[in-house]
C-alpha cells in the first residue's frame, strides 16, 4: 500500500449521526477502495431530486462504474434502491 503524505482525508461525523450517515461512511470506504483516485468526495446530501448522497468523481468518464459499484454495495448489504446517488463531476462542483 502506497500512501502519500500529500493526502488529507477529512471525516465530518455529524453530532447525532443517521444510519444514513454510517452507511455513506462505508460507501466511501468501499469506493475508494474499488475506484481508487478516481473518487474525490462523497458526502450526505438532501436532493431536490431525492438523490441522498453526492459523489464528486475525477472525469466523466468514471459515471458509469461509479454507479454500478454503488448498486454493488447495496446488493452486497441489501440495501437495493437505499443510495439515491448524485454524481457529479470535479468541474460541475
């Protein structure tokens, strides 16, 4: 494992944290692991789509593998249709 001292990985644990809130937590962890750099950021959010989580990714070119590792994770720990994910790219944000 190759880590880099010029990373910063920031955690904000709300003071009264959700399932929701823990579940986004472990969804970071396995898209990092899974997609590596291609994952800037992954946050709780209240869409006016309904989408609850926002994914910042790197290019455009990685939508469609992040959202299929999203539906992987909730099938791994059965939570179908529990993740309504924004993706979003680093230059919309």
């Amino acid at each position: 494992m190759n880590i880099s001292l010029s990373t910063t990985l920031r955690v904000i644990i709300p003071k009264r944290p959700t399932d929701l809130d823990i579940l986004v937590l472990e969804l970071s962890a396995y898209l990092a692991k899974k997609l590596k750099s291609k994952i800037l950021r992954v946050e709780r959010i209240s869409g006016w789509d309904g989408s609850n989580v926002r994914i910042v990714v790197s290019d455009f070119e990685c939508v469609y593998e992040v959202l299929e590792a999203v539906e992987e994770f909730e099938r791994e720990n059965n939570i179908l249709g529990t993740i309504a994910p924004e993706v979003v790219i680093k230059d919309e944000i």
